[in-house]
C-alpha cells in the first residue's frame, strides 16, 4: 500500500525542463592570420593569430616586440563571401553613412541608429558589420574607435571625420557630408571604369571572334582554295598563313595571353615600382589621360573641402587627402603641399609651386584664402571638375562607338573579303 502511494506520488512530480537561454551575440568571427618576422633579437619567428584585420595583427605583433614581415589570412573572410552574404562594396558604406545620418537627424540616439540600419539592410556580411560596430559602442568605446576595428571598409578619412564629429558634436551634420563625398565619389569611379571598361571589352572579343575565324572557318576555305590551280591573292595568302600559325600555336597564343594578363595584374599588386609607374604613365595616355587627370582634382578638392568642413587642421587633412588622390603623381604633389604650408607657405602658393594642378584651381583656391571661405571655393572646384569628367565620358562614349565598329570592320570584313577574293577572281575568269 505505501509502495503504491510512493509511486503514484512520483508519477504525479513533472521533471523540470531546463529554460532554453536567449542566443548570444558573440561578436565577429575572428580571422586566423599566418604571419612572419623578426623579434627584437634578429631572429625570424612565424606563428598563427587570430584578429578581424591584417592591421591588427600587425599592431599586436608590434606590442610584443615583432617587426612583421609577411601577413597572410589563413581562413575565408568574415564579411563579404563565407556566412551567405555578398562582399562589402564601397556602395554599400556610402548606404550605411546616408542612413545612419538620416536616423541621427531625426533623433534617434546612436545605438538605436545602428540596430534600426543593421536589421533594415539586405546583406547579411553588413549586418555582421553593422552589428559588430554597434557591439564595440555598447562596450564602452566611441564610434570612430569601433570603425579603426574595421580598416578594410572604413579607411583613415572616414574614421577622422567621425571622429572629428564626435569631439565637435556635430556627428549627424558630420555622416550626411561624408555620405555625400561616398556617392559623389563612387559615381565618379564607376562613369571612369565605364569609360575604361567599354574599348577593353571590344577588343577582348573581337581577339576571341578572329581567334575563332582563324582556328575553325579559315582552314576549311583553305581547304577548298588547294584545288583552284591558281596562285592566291595576297589578302588571301597571309590570313592562311597567319591562320596556320594559330591552329599550330594555339595554345602557346592563348597561354601568352592569359599569361600576360595575370602577370601584369601580379606585378601590379605585389610591386608597388609597377604601380607607380603604371599610375603615372595612364595619365598620359590620350583621351584617358584627361579624364583620370580631371577625376583626380575632383577628388582632392571633394576630400579637402569635407576635412575642411570638419574643423581638421589642414596640415592633418593633407595625408587623408593624398591617399584619396588615387594616383602617385598626386599622392607626391599633396605630401609635397603639406610640407611646405607645415612651414608656413599658403596653400594656394603651395598648389602653384608643386606644378601639377590646374591654374583655375589655384585661383579660385588663392581667393578662398582670402575670402576666408576655403571649403566652399573647393566645392566649387569639385562641382566643375566632376561635371567636365562626365561631359568627358560621354563624349568618349560618343567618340569611341564609330571607332570600335571601323576597327572591327576592318578586322572581321578584311578577314571576310580576304577569303572571299579567290572566289570573285574564278568568277572573273569563268
């Protein structure tokens, strides 16, 4: 009886079921990274660590006394191409800037910023982004701190103007101009790549087309002209032998090519002699030369009028400004104006001195100094430059369609009529 009243109070007592805890945020997924160098003996030491950028890896390596010498990522990257998310594009900080600016506008407190802009966007590797940001705020450290995290999508100008913003108490006005120099810039990149991209893409196929005409229809008319008994045209006699050079090489042709093509792109990032080189001599190719000449005082005018409005000294402006330059020659020309103003030269005496940039814009910089309204005479300069790069692009675009279709006319229709003379020239004799 009391065994029974003891199992029947057992089965009456519901086992408790652990309360399912709320997912924690763990942050960013770090990176492993393979590194190389040299301690402060001299010796040559590698070893794996873990960080969210290259930049942080060498930062702590530094703190413990190793002067790094490769960097290299071990694993895929965290934002952009592993988790499900397309990669970060430049359009995307723009986005994020203009969003956060607006969501700042209209009084929403920072945090609540980032979360509203985060859960809002459609990809994913910039929520992960978003959302790290947002954890390092929370944590106690400033906006500008938890973007320096993050040097691969937020570079030395952003970050300074943030900051600059956050001192000032001015963030809010502070996003929207950066948001504007984002989108004003990223249109100027995408009207010159358009301009690059259009000749290139052409000559790519039309190489692929006389490849093809070359390797597959020449032959078989070759073929057909053996039985004629009669000499060829000489139209006719160098495209087969030019087409007998390509079946028989082909493949040395196309490897050449290819070869060339990654091997220039190699040289290009890995040797910063080459990239120099290549930077200064674009600017002196013929049509686009202008064009990369003009986008790149749009650029130094655009960066220097947004760090002017900032309230940054200008002498501190002077490095972010060069490093949005894009070009060496310009990179040089900046740093060389920082030095001389440093010393106490004006900036428009400076401009005229380094002889690289145009003489309106060191007018209208010189009356700027004197009208004490710099920032707005760079706007000027910006505005101007940026439209004459797009009247120069279209005219470009404009100017290039007649002359890609003569080039082809006259590639593919001489490859055509070169195959077809010996028939016109039997006919004549029939």
């Amino acid at each position: 009886m009391a065994t029974a009243a003891l199992k029947q109070k057992t089965t009456d007592i519901k086992p408790k079921v652990p309360k399912k805890r709320p997912p924690v945020d763990k942050g960013p997924k770090e990176l492993i990274f393979l590194w190389e160098g040299k301690n402060r003996s001299g010796q040559v030491v590698k070893g794996e660590k873990s960080a969210v950028s290259e930049a942080m890896v060498r930062a702590l390596l530094r703190r413990e006394g190793i002067t790094p010498s490769k960097v290299k990522k071990k694993s895929k990257p965290l934002f952009g191409g592993g988790g499900g998310g397309r990669k970060i594009t430049t359009a995307d900080i723009s986005i994020f800037a203009r969003q956060l600016a607006t969501m700042m506008s209209a009084g929403v407190p920072l945090v609540q910023s980032f979360d509203i802009v985060g859960k809002g966007h459609d990809n994913p590797s910039m929520q992960k982004l978003i959302f790290a940001i947002k954890g390092d705020i929370e944590a106690g450290g400033t906006m500008a701190e938890a973007l320096r995290m993050h040097p691969d999508y937020f570079d030395t100008l952003f970050c300074n103007l943030v900051e600059a913003g956050e001192q000032a108490g001015i963030l809010e006005s502070l996003l929207g101009k950066i948001a504007t120099y984002k989108e004003k810039t990223e249109t100027m990149k995408k009207k010159i790549k358009k301009a690059l991209s259009y000749p290139i893409a052409v000559i790519i196929v039309a190489f692929i087309i006389t490849a093809v005409l070359m390797i597959f229809v020449v032959p078989v008319f070759a073929d057909m002209f053996k039985d004629f008994g009669a000499d060829l045209p000489m139209p006719t006699q160098v495209v087969v032998a030019i087409s007998n050079a390509f079946v028989a090489n082909w493949y040395i042709i196309f490897g050449s090519v290819i070869g060339a093509s990654m091997a220039f792109k190699e040289a290009k990032k890995r040797s910063t002699a080459f990239r120099h080189a290549m930077e200064r001599l674009s600017l002196k190719l013929p049509l686009f030369g202008e064009i990369l000449n003009k986008s790149a005082v749009a650029r130094f005018a655009r960066t220097l009028a947004t760090m002017f409005a900032a309230g940054t000294p200008l002498v501190d402006s002077m490095e972010s400004v060069a490093g949005a330059a894009g070009n060496i020659v310009y990179y040089e020309a900046i740093i060389k104006i920082r030095d001389d103003i440093s010393t106490g030269t004006a900036l428009a005496v400076s401009l005229r001195d380094v002889n690289v940039f145009p003489n309106m814009v060191v007018q209208m910089i010189s009356i700027g100094e004197e009208s004490g309204a710099i920032d707005a005479m760079l706007n000027k300069v910006a505005d101007f430059y940026e439209e004459e790069v797009d009247n120069l692009v279209d005219n470009l675009s404009s100017l290039m369609e007649p002359m890609i279709m003569a080039f082809l006319g006259v590639v593919i229709g001489g490859l055509v009529v070169a195959m077809y003379l010996p028939i016109f020239k039997l006919g004549a004799v029939v």
